[in-house]
C-alpha cells in the first residue's frame, strides 16, 4: 500500500495541475491585397551556387511601378533571391521556402546588408515613401500556374513571431 501511494501521487498532482491554452497567434495586422507581380531572372548570379536566381515583387492596389521607381499608396513584398534549379530562369510551380539555405526552392530570409535590406519583407509605402517595413527570416509561398495566371498563397513570419499570410492571383511580367 505505502508504494502505491508514492506512485499515484504523482499522477495526481500531475492532472491536478491547471490547464494552459497555447498562447494566441500573433497576427501581422496589414491589410493587403497584391494586384501585380514583376519578376526579374539573373541566371547563375552567384558563381558559387550552382542555382539560378530570381527576384520577385508583388504591390498592392495603390502602387504603380515605372521601372525601379514606385509611386502611390500601398504595400510592395519584395523576395529579392529566390533560388530556382539551372533548369529553369522563371519561376515553377512549387513551394519556396522562407530560409538562409540558398536551396532550389527557397527565398533568402530577410537581413540587413550594408544598410538596405534584402531578402523576404514587406514594405508599406504612402505617396510613395516608405512608411514601415516588415522583415520575414522565415516562412513559405506555394505558386501555381495555368497559362498567364500565376496564384500564390503565402504565409510568412515577422522576426516577432508575427505572422503573415496573403494571395496573389494574376499575371507575373518578367523583365
């Protein structure tokens, strides 16, 4: 009897303890809605990466892009390296990782670098200035394509554990 007490009391006080719901999902409060897509393939850029590379921006309602130059009010998420197979210089169909690797089907993780940024964020524009920016070191965005339509579902993760998550349904140009 006295060992039976010293292995149910444990068990006891276990399931007495209080229950903990998992914290709340900390959402990225933005509202957006991306209207355009423009891609811009670079081939083998790094020659010590045996992958090709391109970029992606996708804008919002608002923002009109006339070369390197945006304008209006919106929001602008940029993937400044999406590493692709040598087999292909555009963007197939897939899900693309948000990381450090530079593997084929990945998008480099957000970082400052020499006092830009560059890699995966979102930048917030009014009257075309920067307002804020959101930087994602991690997070996905799965692509499919039929004819000129490409629809993108993505989900990405601020450096605050805030998450992201958005569509794109329509023509990507490539330049």
């Amino acid at each position: 009897m006295k060992y039976s007490l010293f292995f149910f009391l444990p068990l006891l006080l276990i399931a007495c303890k209080p229950y903990s719901s998992p914290s709340p999902r900390k959402v990225l409060a933005v509202d957006t809605v991306f209207t355009s897509g423009q891609a811009e393939a670079y081939g083998r850029y790094y020659s010590n990466l045996e992958r090709n590379v391109c970029s992606l921006t996708l804008v919002s309602q608002g923002i009109t892009i006339h070369g390197d130059t945006l304008s209006g009010t919106g929001s602008e998420l940029v993937f400044t390296d999406i590493f692709l197979p040598l087999e292909t210089d555009t963007l197939p169909e897939g899900t693309y990782r948000v990381d450090s690797t530079a593997a084929a089907f990945s998008a480099l993780s957000a970082l400052e670098f020499e006092g830009a940024v560059t890699g995966t964020y979102l930048l917030l524009l009014a009257d075309g200035l920067p307002q804020r920016i959101y930087m994602f070191p991690s997070g996905s965005f799965t692509l499919r394509q039929w004819e000129d339509t490409t629809d993108m579902e993505i989900h990405l993760q601020t450096l605050d554990s805030q998450t992201f998550d958005a569509t794109f349904r329509g023509v990507i140009q490539y330049r």
